[in-house]
C-alpha cells in the first residue's frame, strides 16, 4: 500500500495538534492559515507548500526537522512491510532482509526494536491505521 507523503504529513500535524489538546481554530490563527485549508491538510487532501509547513510548525512549537524525520521514520516502516510472497521472493534472490516494523495485535501495529539498542526503538502509531485494511485483505505477516 502506497501512502503519500501529504498523507504522512497531514497524520504527524494532526498528532502533533491534538497531542498538545490544541484545537484547529488555535493552531490555524497562530499559523495565520484558514481553518479550512488547515483541515485538508492534516486529512492529507491538501498539498502544503515549504512556507506553509513551516508556519504550521512554528505554530505547533515543533521543529520542521522533527515533522520530517518523524514522517521519514512513519513511511520508510510502511515500506519495510513485505506480504509473505515477497519475502519468499526476497529470499530467493538473495537480497538482504528488511527490519522487522513489529507485529500486530488486536488490529494495531506492536512497536519493535528496529536496530541493536534501545536508541533504535522506532514507534510507528500514527500511519499504522493506514495499513490495517491492506492487512486484513492481504493477509500479512508481521515478525518481531
């Protein structure tokens, strides 16, 4: 499953919002962005430009950097999910094995330990909601 990138983006801004129990209307004023547009936004219907993204995170108190890296983390986990066939695949050509993302329990992704520490911890609860109908349809499977 495809995600676009104003998806990630619109997932993390709404996270980042209601994580702070901030409301559309304060962050759209502090942003000086129509409440709106800010709505298309976070619901990845809208194509926020560089300026835009970054009022929207002055206004958020949260780093463009931040929004990006975490956004760089949510679809580079999307894509690390294989369906069982192309693991086989993968393994018959050879290629070097991807990181395991986590399971899943109870329809919702389970975090994993990506890398050799706990430094590497990779929590991946925003965009996990966009994965859960391709799951359930395709019947993947997740290796902790």
């Amino acid at each position: 499953m495809t995600v676009l990138l104003r998806e990630a983006i619109g997932d993390r801004l709404r996270h980042a919002r209601t994580n702070q129990r901030r409301t559309l209307r304060e962050v759209s004023r502090a942003a000086r962005v129509s409440l709106g547009y800010l709505s298309e936004v976070e619901r990845g219907r809208k194509e926020a430009s560089s300026e835009l993204l970054a009022a929207i995170c002055e206004a958020l108190d949260l780093p463009l950097s931040v929004l990006l890296a975490n956004v760089a983390t949510d679809i580079g986990a999307l894509e690390s999910v294989e369906l069982p066939e192309t693991a086989e695949r993968a393994e018959a050509d050879n290629s070097a094995p991807r990181a395991s993302v986590g399971s899943v329990e109870g329809g919702r992704l389970v975090p994993a330990v990506v890398g050799e520490n706990l430094a590497d911890l990779r929590l991946q609860p925003v965009l996990s909601h966009r994965m859960e109908s391709s799951l359930h349809g395709a019947g993947a499977i997740f290796a902790a």
